[in-house]
C-alpha cells in the first residue's frame, strides 16, 4: 500500500514510518521538523520505498500534491506537549485544526482511508477509565492549557464530517502517554524528563504533589494497536483508546527512574506555577478503558513498566554518552 504519515518524523511517526515499510508498504513522510527530527529517520532516509518531504500540513497545495495517488494516511502532524501548547496556544489551533482539515479534504479527493491521531487530552476533566463514548468536559477557554485538547476534539469532529459528507473511511485513535526510544522530554514529557535528570544526577521535577497517575505504553506495543486497527475493517467510524490500563503514580515514576539510575538525584515537587509560569489545572487520574480496542484487535501490552524504564535509562545514558 502506498501510505502518507504525517508527522513521520516525530517521536511515534518515524516508529511507524518503519513498521510500515517492514510490511512491504511504500512511505511518503511529511514534517517540518518543528519538533520532529531528521535523525528519527535515519535507518530509513535512504531506504528505497522512502522518501521524506519537508514541508508542513498547513501548506494545503502541497498535503494535496502528496496524498493524489496515495491508498492510506496517518495523520500525526500535531503541535504537542504541554510546555509548547501554553507556549504557543494559537499555532496549536492552526496547525492541530487547519492542517487537520487540509488532510482529511486531500484524503476525501483520493479516495484514501485516514487514521487521526487524538489524545486522550480530550477528555479533560471527565472521570476515568475514561470510554470513548463518554461525554468530553474540558476546562475554561481562557486557560491556554486546553487549546490543544480543544485541538482534537476539532479534529475528531471533522474526521467524522468527511466520512458523512464524503465517504471517507477514518478511525480515531486516543492516545494515552506513549513512551519509548527517540521521545524527547523538552515540550514537558515526564518519563524522558525524568530520566534525562536522573543520568545526570540533577534533581527530578515533580510537579504538582506527585500523586496524579498516568498509564504507560511502549511505542511498539502503541503500534501493534494501530495497525491492528489499521487491518481491521470494523475499525472505521470509529474511536479507539490506544493505552495501557496500568496507573501509576508520578511520584512513584520518579522513585523508580532514580532507583535505576542509582539513587543519587534528589526529588523536589514543583507548583505548576512555577514550572509552567502559570497556574494550570492538571487530572488526577488519566487511565484508558480498553474494551473497544481488545474487542477489535485482541490487543494486550506486551512490554511491562519495568522493561520501558530499562530501555529509558539505557538510552538516556547512551545519549549522555
């Protein structure tokens, strides 16, 4: 199949652009290398079902030009994290809504099927195990931290707009806190955060009182999700979680990098104030329920927590290396 990803560059788009070429798929990768990375690419740039353009999904003629004679696209471009969306909270709407928007008319014309990548932000204050068909409850529009799940949610919707007045084939997907090789910690993710201070012996930033809890997931079990959805015909007209349903505390996340990278760090818990310059309102609980995603695949994590924190010490330190 000839596939566009959007976004392939990033942390879970140059997993995917790999996987997919190991399935015998043809790969166009799209990014601006905003927050993504050329050198996620670089086991693939000169494979020869590769190619990689440098451009952004705002720039309509060009997201047309790519996805013409392509059967499939994975739409993961996206402003994330949360240290950039309160940085810039109106390039999250333009990028995250407008560039979605480009996508899934490009995709219409072609007659190619679309996977969008949603997060579980979208739920915001709702209450877990948080269900796909659950009502969404997000926060004030005056506080920057929701624009982003505001982002998706658009998105979502206007996934399922082009499959009502276009026929497109389209599945959503809900990401919850995907981890492993390659995740950068500067927009604010917490794990390569964590261990990013702890191989360097410099104290581990809890933020908040450190009780919220989390749900993990390796980015290879994440994949085995997606493109298990991706086979699946049922799949489309869909929304699916893609998660773990195993919580843990971050308090006792930061506990556990120190201890692997040998105790020296200390942990200081940080107001949100001052770690984002604002006050912000964060979940005290975000875990996935599942249910949807094993009754159309059998999916089941097959990496457990310990195994992810290894493998993130290990390249951390490689990385200091």
């Amino acid at each position: 199949m000839k596939v566009l990803v959007t976004g392939g560059a990033g942390f879970i788009g140059s997993h995917l652009c790999e996987r997919l070429l190991s399935r015998g798929d043809e790969v166009t990768c799209l990014d601006d290398l905003s927050t993504g990375r050329a050198a996620n690419l670089e086991r693939v740039l000169e494979h020869p079902r590769f190619r990689f353009v440098r451009g952004s999904v705002l720039d309509e003629e060009l997201v047309g030009e790519l996805t013409a004679d392509v059967e499939g696209v994975f739409h993961l471009a996206a402003l994330v994290g949360v240290r950039l969306v309160l940085e810039r909270p109106s390039a999250t709407l333009a990028i995250n809504v407008v560039g979605t928007r480009h996508v899934l008319a490009a995709a219409a014309r072609a007659g190619a099927r679309v996977l969008f990548a949603s997060s579980s932000e979208v739920y915001g204050q709702g209450v877990p195990p948080f269900a796909e068909e659950q009502p969404l409850l997000l926060g004030a529009t005056r506080e920057p931290r929701w624009s982003y799940a505001a982002s998706k949610a658009l998105g979502e919707s206007l996934s399922f707009a082009h499959e009502r007045e276009h026929d497109l084939a389209v599945v959503v997907v809900r990401f919850f806190n995907v981890v492993g090789p390659r995740q950068r910690g500067d927009f604010g993710m917490v794990l390569p955060r964590f261990v990013r201070a702890a191989v360097r012996e410099e104290p581990l930033e809890v933020y908040g009182d450190g009780a919220q809890t989390r749900s993990f997931l390796h980015v290879e079990d994440a994949l085995d999700a997606v493109l298990g959805l991706w086979d699946e015909p049922r799949s489309f007209g869909q929304v699916v979680n893609v998660g773990s349903e195993r919580e843990l505390a971050i308090g006792e996340l930061a506990e556990r990098v120190r201890a692997l990278a040998g105790g020296r760090s200390p942990i200081v818990r940080m107001p949100y104030r001052e770690a984002y310059g604002m006050d912000m309102r964060d979940f005290a609980r975000r875990v996935p329920d599942t249910a949807r995603l094993r009754a159309l695949t059998g999916f089941a994590p097959r990496r457990p927590l310990e195994a992810i924190l290894a493998e993130a010490l290990a390249e951390g330190r490689g990385v200091l290396a």
